[in-house]
C-alpha cells in the first residue's frame, strides 16, 4: 500500500510540475510577444505594465503549481532537502503575490483617477449643452 502511494504522489507532483512549466512557459511567450510588439511601436512605458503584470501573474500560477507538487512530493517521505525546496517555493510565492497585488492596486487607482477625470472633463459638456 505504501509503495502504490509514493507512486501516486510521484505521477501528481509530475503532473502538477508539468502544469507549471506550462503556465510559465505561455507567460514568457506573451511577454516575449507583448515585449515585441512594444518594442517596434516604441511604446510607452505605461503600456509596458500590464504586459509585466501579465508575466507576473503567469509566474505566480507556476509557482503555485510547483508549491503544490513539492507539498505532495514532501508528504511522502519528506527529507531536509525537499524541505528546504518546499520553504524557498513559498517565500517566493508570497514575495511575488505582494508585489504582484501592490501592482495592481495602483493600475486600479489610476484607472478610477482617470475615469474621474474623464468623468469630471465631460459634465461641464453635458450641463452646458
């Protein structure tokens, strides 16, 4: 029974690290486009952001998949070394979801700002008509 378990953990901790290849691999092929597409306008580096937060979101989702499957590799027979791979995966994970959410509030902030503003050029137009 045990060793149809390890086994088990062995096939979900590979499928689950697969996923994360994958997650990272599609986030770096549109920052990689999105980087591109910038770089032959000469974009702005506003327009620069969401393409890194896209980037970040995508890396986000990788790491998460890879916590998951060193959480179900190290629930099998947890050594000091997966132990320590389990540690440096979530600090990183939570490092990168603070900055990642810091991101976002201010491209929140500054999208109500500029809605109010538009908001608030178009009413004298609307009152004055």
């Amino acid at each position: 029974m045990h060793d149809a378990l390890h086994q088990l953990a062995e096939y979900v901790a590979m499928v689950v690290n697969l996923l994360a290849i994958l997650a990272i691999g599609i986030g770096s092929v549109q920052a990689a486009i999105g980087l591109s597409r910038l770089l032959l306008f000469h974009a702005s580096e506003d327009q620069l952001r969401p393409v890194w937060l896209s980037l970040a979101r995508w890396l986000v989702a990788g790491l998460s998949f890879q916590l998951a499957a060193d959480i179900v590799e190290t629930t099998i027979a947890p050594s000091w070394d997966d132990i320590g791979k389990l540690a440096a995966v979530a600090v990183l994970r939570t490092f990168l979801n603070f900055f990642l959410d810091r991101d976002l509030e201010g491209l929140r902030d500054r999208a109500m700002q500029e809605r109010a503003d538009a908001a608030a050029a178009a009413a004298p137009i609307a009152t004055g008509a």
